[in-house]
C-alpha cells in the first residue's frame, strides 16, 4: 500500500499555543503509520513554519511544563502555486525536498490557525486538507458572529452584549445599561479565543471592569453574556462524504463541582472540581433533539470535517454555547472520547478525519 504524506501542523501564534502542541502529541502517537507518512511541521508563537521531531513524547502535556514549538532555525516552504505540492525545508545544509504533500492536518487552535487565515492559505497554494473552511472557520472563531449566524438559523442562544474600547468610550453610560440588563451572574469572553483563555465569571457589577481588561488582552471585541442555567453537554460532528449527512457521536457531559467554571485549568491541567461523563445520561428523544441541534448548528455555519458543538440543556429546552471548529484532540478529549463512546476508536478517527480532508481535492 503506497502511504499518503500527511503534513500535521500545529503550534501557531495563539494563547493556545502549547494545546496545539498536545494535540499534535496525541495524533503523532496514535496515527497509522502504515497509511501515513508524516511530516511535522510546527509554527512558532512568532509565526514561522520549521521542520518538527517526530516525536510524540516532546509534545506531552504536562503541566509542570507545556509543550511548545522552538525556532530550531530550519525553514519550512509551501509549494509556489497550485501547480506543484512540493514541500521543501532549508536547514545549516542547505535546501531539500520533502516530497510532494498529499493532505495536510492543521491541528491548530486560536487565532492565525483555526480562524481560516492557515486554511486560506492551503486554498491559495492547491493543498487538501482537513477540517472546516475559511468561511467556517472564521464564522466558528468568532463568537459574535458564531451566536448571530445560530440565531438566525433558529437555534437558541444566550442573550449577550458585544462591547470594543471604543464603543465604551464613546458612551459609557448607554453599555453599562445593557451589560446590567443581562442580570447577575454574565461571563465575560474575548470574541476570538479558545480553551477558556480570557474567561472571567462575573457575579458582582465590580469585577466587570477587570474581566473586561483580561477579556480584551485577548481580543479587540469582548462579548458580555448571560450566564445560563442548565447541563453543560458536547457533542462531536464528523463532515460527511459526497455529499452525506454530517454524523454525531453520543454526547458527554461536563460536571463542575469545585470550581466556578470549565476554566483554562480543569480542561488541560488535571486540576480537582471537574468530571467528564461520556456518554452522558439522556433519554433517547433527548439524544435525538441534541443530535439534530448539533447538525443544524454545524450546517449553519457552514461546516466541513469536523466540530465539537457545545450545548446546556435547561428546562426551556438546548441553548448552543459554541461551536468549536477545532476541537482538543488529545487522546482524552472530549471530542475522541465522545467518537471512542460511538465506536470510532481514536487511531480510526483520525483515519477518517484525513480521508475526509483528502476526499477535497475531488470538489
């Protein structure tokens, strides 16, 4: 069987940086090597693309120390035009060929990775790869307008208020009064972030302007947004072939019993106050409804590959929190957990996710 040269990328310029780097961990270790020949190829946090170890190891998370991409002074080029799928790498010997690319894997999370500007340019160059489009991932990236395009498709949301520096500026007054009118407890997000780097729960008017200053060290546009009350459950959606229905795995759960939130820490740093549940206790018609809201809310926007579509349940009925792109990937993430719990094993799903992505170059 002639293997397929697949380019995992990761790193990137983000806050989510070294969860990149994990996630690449995770897949370095678990991807069939008899189908795949691999080429890591890590974006440092200033941005440039250098020839990675094939090493899934050096990519462990460990909390003590995370994982990141290091300039180690080689140079990565993508292929001049769409005529060619050539990768080339210079290092202290000079230049080579890395061989022609078949399918590359952005296992990028944040800004300048999942926002579709990497995807963009993998379209310009000719190149297949895996995962949601520029349109998508743009629309997925920004919670703004992730929450503006679900609501017009008909799917509940949370009631939020968009804020810049310069519309508060401008009239103070007129923003703190919506702000309040969301009511106590909010959460405070920048607009394009990831892993709940930012988030500040807010259950009194004096923290807000300190949430605000985090929220914006992240992002220029901030959203306010009412806290809601409910079972916190995700879902993972795989884009379909030709044309198929996209497919949704059972859906786990998210329980948070020490902590004010599902923060940066409880989600990669082992730290006490949250469980996971997978799969998670519903009835068959509330399985059913959760599975449609989720398909529904990765068609609207556009989806292609793959997303984790996070949802509360309250008693009105499911409110869609986000719609994450480009889900955490490690092995014990939700998104391969809820695959694993659906019979998808995770060196299967990562298959799957490359054939998919292969499966563009005939669109």
């Amino acid at each position: 069987m002639t293997r397929r040269r697949v380019v995992l990328l990761f790193g990137g310029r983000s806050s989510e940086h070294s969860i990149s780097c994990a996630t690449a961990g995770g897949v370095l270790g678990a991807i069939d090597r008899s189908r795949f020949e691999v080429i890591p190829v890590g974006i440092t946090r200033d941005g440039a693309f250098v020839l990675e170890q094939d090493d899934p190891a050096r990519f462990a998370l460990d909390p003590a120390s995370l994982p990141e991409v290091v300039d180690n002074g080689t140079r990565v080029s993508w292929p001049e035009s769409a005529a060619s799928r050539e990768l080339r790498v210079t290092d202290g010997s000079g230049e080579r060929s890395l061989g022609d690319v078949d399918v590359v894997f952005p296992i990028l999370h944040g800004r300048f990775g999942e926002d579709g500007t990497v995807q963009g340019l993998l379209e310009l160059v000719g190149l297949p790869y895996v995962g949601n489009g520029v349109l998508a991932s743009a629309i997925g990236m920004d919670k703004h307008v992730t929450k503006t395009v679900l609501e017009g498709t008909g799917l509940e949301v949370a009631p939020w208020v968009t804020l810049t520096r310069a519309a508060l500026a401008a009239d103070p007054e007129l923003w703190t009064r919506r702000v309040h009118s969301l009511g106590l407890p909010v959460f405070v997000k920048p607009s394009r972030a990831g892993s709940s780097v930012g988030v500040t729960k807010v259950a009194d008017w004096a923290e807000l302007d300190a949430a605000l200053d985090v929220a914006f060290a992240e992002d220029r546009t901030v959203l306010v947004e009412q806290a809601v009350v409910g079972r916190e459950l995700e879902v993972a959606v795989l884009g379909g072939r030709d044309g198929e229905a996209p497919r949704v795995s059972v859906a786990g759960e998210i329980l948070v019993t020490g902590r004010e939130f599902y923060d940066f820490e409880a989600k990669y740093l082992d730290v006490p106050g949250v469980e996971l549940v997978c799969p998670a206790e519903l009835g068959d018609g509330e399985l059913f409804e959760l599975q449609r809201v989720a398909r529904r809310a990765f068609e609207g926007i556009g989806g292609e590959g793959l997303a984790r579509v996070d949802v509360f349940l309250t008693d009105a009925g499911f409110v869609v929190n986000e719609v994450n792109t480009m889900p955490g990937f490690t092995p014990i993430s939700m998104f391969p957990t809820c695959w694993l719990r659906s019979g998808l094993a995770y060196p299967e799903l990562i298959t799957e996710l490359i054939e998919v992505g292969f499966a563009r170059e005939a669109r």
